[in-house]
C-alpha cells in the first residue's frame, strides 16, 4: 500500500548506551540488521535520523543499506517524524526504533490491517518481547500531537497517545 511507510527513528547520541544504532552485532551495525528485517516487509523504509556531524557516520551506514534516509531536526524526534511526513505525504507511519531489532513483520502485518479496518489514530504492541514490536500511526495524528506540543521536545511520542488528555475525534 502506497499510504504507508515504515520509519525507522535513529540517533547516535543515546545517553544511556551511545552510538547504539553503530554498535556491531555480527560484523555488522545493529541497524544493518533492523534495515535487512525490515525489508522483508511489504512497505518502503525510510530513515530518520538527526542533522549534524554526529550522525554522519549513521547515515553512511543507512544509506549503505540502500533504503532512503531523512534528516531533520537533531532534537525533536516528532518534529523530525513531521517534516518526513510533509515531505513525503504518507498518510500512515509504521514507527520503528532502532532499538527494535527483532521486528515480529507477521504481527505488523495484522497491526496494519487491524488498524486500517478499525481507523486508528494509533496502535501498539503490548505483551511481546521488547524489541519485537512496533507502533502505527495515523499521520493526522501525529499532526495534531505536534501543533499541541510544539514547544516541547517529546522524546517519547507515543507517551502523547497513551495518556488521558489525548483527545479521540
């Protein structure tokens, strides 16, 4: 389907375990890995990663990997998901972290279609490993999730969806 993509958020700057993303797991950058996964999926993959010289070496990787790369803002991750969006007009976004190696693509696949059928602003996975799962978001959505906190750098986005002031249309 042309109206979804997967998003594959990178960063090297991690607080917790730096350049993560680079860190190699049989001879090659864990996001080689998430990338190859990934591309046994039905949809394009693009991904998102910071401007700046820190994540040169990232996007080489990614780019190496031959899936379109997007740069954007190195501080805000929902803007940067925002800017991808306005650029390439998708209007679903399957939300992978480079955290999440171990992509499950067949629960991604009824998550798609679940959420599609039900016409979700939002969906995740809860009860599977971490690190096998994903989100899916209506682009609208995060659209509206970023004109209401703009002036906040929300790391964790889907925090915004899963709280009680998200307003249901």
């Amino acid at each position: 389907m042309n109206d979804i993509a997967i998003f594959l958020i990178a960063r090297t700057n991690s607080k917790r375990l730096p350049r993560k993303a680079l860190l190699q797991l049989f001879n090659k950058p864990t996001i080689v890995h998430s990338v190859e996964r990934l591309k046994n999926s039905d949809y394009p993959i693009i991904g998102l990663i910071p401007t700046g010289e820190q994540d040169d070496e990232l996007n080489s990787a990614l780019i190496n990997t031959g899936i379109e790369v997007f740069r954007g803002d190195p501080e805000n991750p929902l803007k940067r998901i925002i800017d991808c969006i306005e650029k390439y007009q998708y209007k679903y976004i399957i939300r992978i972290t480079h955290d999440d190696l171990l992509v499950d693509l067949k629960i991604m696949n009824l998550m798609v279609r679940y959420f599609l059928k039900k016409e979700l602003d939002y969906t995740y996975t809860a009860l599977i490993p971490e690190g096998c799962g994903c989100e899916i978001y209506k682009a609208s959505a995060l659209k509206k999730a970023y004109e209401k906190n703009k002036n906040y750098n929300i790391e964790g986005i889907s925090n915004y969806f899963r709280n009680d002031d998200y307003e249901w249309d």
